[in-house]
C-alpha cells in the first residue's frame, strides 16, 4: 500500500520543532530533509539536531555535497532509512558500507535531469530511489509527472525496489502518482503549509489509499 510520509525541512530548531509538532500524529514514517548550503543553496538545522517522536520510521534525505561528512553523525540516531543524491560527491560503496554495518537501509536520490541508469548498476545495494521533482531546500516545487517514466525503468531493473516521489504532491496529482507505481508520497508544503495538517494528511491517504486498492 502507498505510503504518505510527511517532510520535514527547517532552517532552525524552532521551527523544526514547531514542523515535527504538526505531523507528530501522523502516519508512522516521516522524511527529515537536511542541506548543507552547498548542494541545495538553503541551510537546514545540523545533523546532531535532528529528532522525531517515538514510533515513527524516520528517512533523512542528505541534500548534501558530500554526504559522508554527516552520515555518522546520522547513523547514530538510528534512522528507517539513509537518502543520498546520485549527484553528490563521494564513494558510494563506503556510504553503503556504513548504512549496512548499522543495519539502516540506504536510498538514493535521482534530480529531474539525472536518468536511472546512472545507478542501474548499483540497484543490487540500493533499497530505495527517491524521484526528486522538487525545489531543492524548499516546500513546493512542481510535480513534473512526466519523471513516472523513471519509476516504471526502474521496476523493470528491480521490481521489488521501493520508490518515492518528493516535490508537488497534492489532492490533484497523488492518484496519478500512486497509480504511476510511486509506493512513498513525501508530502512537505501541502501538509505544512495547510491550516489543518491532519486533514491535509487524511485526504491524502484516502485518495491514494482507494487508488492503491483499485
């Protein structure tokens, strides 16, 4: 069944602690975006800052250049799953490496321009690719659904492989998504934003919920 996993993504503690307060009731798996200034131009709260509710699976997707230099720091706090970008820099083997000792699941993140086969060889120790349609370091951003073509390439080269899709998702689009073979719906500006994030949450479960059993 989909999944709607709402996003974290905060310039301060404040305002990190006032986001994870909004979705705290949510759903039981949440996305914390964190960016280093560099890879995406907009500054988050640090690694060693970051915390959820008890009872949720917690993804990090590092908006970072180099995501090594945190992943440690990441590990720590035991997370669901690690989210690196294909375009970052640094040795892929040694971040699975470190994501596999801790026993955390890895993922990777695939920008609009950049096509899967840059990582087709790699999918044998990737456990998920994030579809990244977004704004890089902000809510919002355009659901560009013609990028549902990389989710059925990928399938064919991994059928069982996990997708998620960040960036424009909304009570227009989520059936499309869901029907298109995303399984996670990282949902930031239409839950965060929304004067009642439980009913932004709701309604997205239930459309992507009846998509998903029809």
């Amino acid at each position: 069944m989909p999944v709607i996993c709402p996003t974290v993504l905060a310039a301060d503690k404040q305002d990190y602690k006032i986001q994870i307060e909004r979705i705290a009731g949510l759903g039981h798996r949440l996305q914390i975006d964190l960016t280093d200034g560099l890879f995406a131009s907009a500054k988050t709260v640090a690694a060693d800052e970051i915390w959820w509710p008890a009872g949720f699976k917690a993804d990090i997707h590092l908006m970072y250049k180099d995501p090594a230099t945190v992943l440690r720091t990441v590990l720590a706090k035991n997370p669901h799953l690690i989210i690196v970008h294909s375009e970052a820099d640094g040795d892929f083997d040694a971040v699975y490496k470190m994501c596999r000792d801790n026993g955390v699941k890895l993922g990777v993140a695939l920008l609009a321009a950049t096509e899967p086969d840059v990582i087709a060889k790699k999918l044998d120790k990737i456990d998920h690719v994030l579809i990244f349609s977004g704004d890089l370091g902000n809510f919002g951003g355009h659901a560009d659904l013609s990028l549902l073509e990389k989710v059925s390439s990928l399938k064919e080269l991994k059928p069982e492989l996990e997708i998620g899709w960040d960036g424009g998702i909304n009570d227009h689009n989520v059936s499309e998504l869901v029907f298109g073979g995303v399984d996670v719906l990282n949902v930031g500006g239409f839950i965060q934003k929304a004067a009642n994030p439980e009913k932004a949450y709701n309604t997205l479960f239930r459309i992507a919920d009846e998509t998903g059993t029809t």
